[in-house]
C-alpha cells in the first residue's frame, strides 16, 4: 500500500481543528459533567423517555469533543428522529475538557484510556436505565469504540463506525521519518527506558506541531500496540458492525484494501456515502442517521 495513505491522514487530522469553530450545540440537550479520578469529565446528552428505545453512546475522533460538527449533527438527527444518545469528550487527561485538544498542552494520554472512559459512560448510561444501547465512534473513536465493543460484547448490541482508522506499523514509521527526521524504532526503545512520565520534544505527534509528550504516551499512540487498525479488530468483535465509508474520503481506499485482506465478514456490513469526505458533512450525515436508524427499528 503506498505511503500516501498515513500522509493523508495526517493531513485529515490537522482539519479536524480548522472545521466547523462555529458549533451549534442541540438546544434539547443537557451538560453532563461527571467527576473520574480527579477530572470532570464532560458529555452532551439527549434523554429518551422511553428506557427500552435504542440509544446511543457516541465518541469523536483523535483529540477532537463532543462538540465537533459531526458529533453534533448526529445527536440532532436523532433526537429529530426521538432518540436518545450521549456524545462524549474524552478528558485526554485534562480537567474540564470541553473543546478541541489544545496543543500548546503536552500531550499525556493514551490511546488506550478511551477503554475505561467508554466504560465510565456506558455505566452511567445504564444507570439511567437503558437497555437498548447502540455505540458509534468516528476515525480513531472508530478502533477505540471497535476494541471496547469486542470487550464488552454483552452490554452493547450493535456497533457503527464512521470511517474508523486504519493503521500499519510500516506507515507510520515512515510518516514519523518524514515528519520528525528520525527512527521510529529507535524512538520507541529510547522512550521505552525513560519514565514513563518524563516529557520530551517533538516536531510533529499526531496532528500537534513542536509540542511535548510523555514517554508513555508517545508509546501508546506509536507502537503497534494496542491494535490501531480497526479492520484487525473486526473478527473478534461478535456484535452486528456497520461501516460507513465516504467515497470523497481518501482513506476509503486504505480501509478497503486493509479489509479484502480479512476476507468477508457475515456481521460486518460496509456502506458508501456519496458525495462524503471524512466529516460527513450536510446530507451525508443524514444519510448515516437514517441508515443507523433502519438497523436498530
């Protein structure tokens, strides 16, 4: 597969900061603020009434929030539709995280820690009463929502991803070659001796430019582990999966290519959107709502 692919992922993630600075938040919803090991934790929720209807937990993409675009016209279309759903902001380990990752911030999460907050927010879904509970994740929030249903196969009945990542450990060590002018490997085996929590500079980790990261972090989001690519993760989750690709999103070819390799799947269904980038933006993400919906009736 040609390099090309991690470039333009890349190039994705650094739009996720630049579209739509001007969100409109659904005027039904209500602020939840949560507090988890010493941070509060934010979410957008829309109630449903009705505990037995399908509702939906929802999580955004890499260092993005709840109110990105995206996340936000998908509560909308659903609570047009009367269901109910919690969109997320991973905290990214900070306090109060309401809006996108700032860079100017070091960067001390890891990938891995959306488990046990995916996992804090199905529980208190739950504890409202839900029994009907769908989940939804986009790009990163796509593999990281495809490990958690893997684990938790019981508590959720079906999974839809929009335009989850696709990853490969050759990629991206050229893609940090070319941005960084250095060695993955060696990268990696530096910071694997270091603390863990000890910071260190970097030119480019992720979307962040000239930025800091910790030791751990910059292991989790660079090693090949835990699983990244979302089409690995496919045959060991048991759930009904759904996958929305958009033809003007130039990672579809990647996914596809990564996806022929695993064969077909009989619980796995992908779906094209025309005319959608990656943000699947105006009519794409109604497309989405109304095919998401026709699954869950």
């Amino acid at each position: 597969m040609k390099n090309k692919a991690i470039y333009l992922m890349k190039k994705i993630s650094l739009l996720l900061f630049f579209c739509s600075l001007t969100i409109s938040l659904n005027s039904n919803a209500s602020a939840v603020q949560l507090s988890k090991n010493n941070l509060n934790l934010n979410a957008e929720y829309l109630e449903n009434k009705d505990k037995n209807s399908p509702f939906f937990l929802i999580l955004h993409g890499t260092f993005a929030w709840h109110g990105m675009e995206l996340i936000n016209a998908l509560q909308e279309n659903l609570n047009e539709e009367s269901y109910g759903s919690l969109a997320i902001t991973l905290s990214l380990s900070e306090n109060n995280r309401s809006s996108f990752f700032d860079c100017t911030h070091p960067i001390i999460s890891k990938h891995q820690d959306a488990q046990e907050e995916l996992n804090f927010w199905l529980t208190w879904i739950e504890g409202k009463g839900y029994k009907n509970i769908h989940i939804i994740g986009h790009s990163r929030g796509g593999v990281q929502v495809a490990q958690f249903s893997a684990n938790q196969s019981k508590r959720i009945k079906k999974v839809f991803l929009i335009a989850p990542m696709v990853w490969s450990s050759k990629q991206t060590a050229n893609s940090f070659k070319h941005e960084n002018e250095r060695n993955l490997s060696k990268a990696l085996k530096t910071a694997s001796i270091q603390p863990s929590d000890q910071l260190f500079n970097i030119n480019q980790a992720l979307h962040c430019s000239n930025t800091k990261i910790s030791n751990e972090a910059f292991i989790s989001y660079y090693h090949s582990k835990p699983i990244k690519n979302t089409v690995e993760l496919l045959p060991q989750t048991k759930n009904s999966i759904y996958i929305y690709l958009g033809d003007s999103d130039p990672l579809t070819s990647a996914f596809n290519q990564y996806y022929s390799k695993v064969g077909k799947l009989k619980h796995v269904v992908l779906k094209t959107i025309e005319d959608a980038d990656h943000y699947f933006r105006d009519f794409a993400t109604e497309d989405i709502v109304e095919d998401i919906i026709s699954q869950v009736k």
